[in-house]
C-alpha cells in the first residue's frame, strides 16, 4: 500500500508556531500483476489532533513519512487494516469481475 500524503492544511498561527498541520488529505494506493495491470486506491481526509503542540515539527522540516506515520495513528489500527482489505477487494474483483458493463446492439 503507498500512501501520498502531500496535501495539507494548516493554521498560519496556532499558539507560538507557524503553518501547524491540523488536516491531511491522503491517498492510497496498490497495484498487483505483472505489469501492475490491476490497480486500487481510496482517498480521504484525516484530521490531526493540534491540542498539544510539544514535540511540533517546522513545516519546512517536516517530512512525508512523518505525516504519514501521524495519519494512520489518528485513523487508528483498525481502520488502516479494513482500508487495506477494501484496496485487496478492489483489486480481487477486477481479476475475477461479479459484474460486467455491456452495450446493446453493439
């Protein structure tokens, strides 16, 4: 699973500190098969808690696997596993589809 967790937002001002990151917007993402022909993803959004401001990370400093690591400790164990098994759904029912789109006539 690859987690793109770019995109924030932030408060300019919170206490003594600058651009505090109080929401991600994440994405993720699986790919499987030789060629990565299958392929899943979700996105969402996850709010951090900003309450306690002790251990804070300048903005500029601040890296992706941080963010990351802070995202799935708010969403919390189980829901990280249950996003996993969707992507594992997603991926299972493009390798042996239940459904089919047809056109009529075509």
């Amino acid at each position: 699973m690859e987690w793109d967790v770019k995109t924030v937002d932030v408060y300019p001002t919170k206490e003594d500190h600058s651009n505090v990151i109080y929401n991600v917007h994440w994405r993720v993402s699986k790919t499987e098969g030789e060629d990565e022909e299958y392929s899943a993803s979700s996105y969402g959004t996850q709010t951090l808690n900003t309450d306690e401001l002790g251990s804070f990370i300048d903005f500029d400093k601040v890296t992706t696997e941080e963010v990351q690591a802070w995202v799935i400790d708010a969403m919390g164990e189980e829901a990280v596993t249950e996003l996993a098994a969707n992507l594992d759904a997603q991926i299972e029912d493009q390798k042996n589809p239940t459904s089919e789109t047809k056109t009529i006539g075509e």
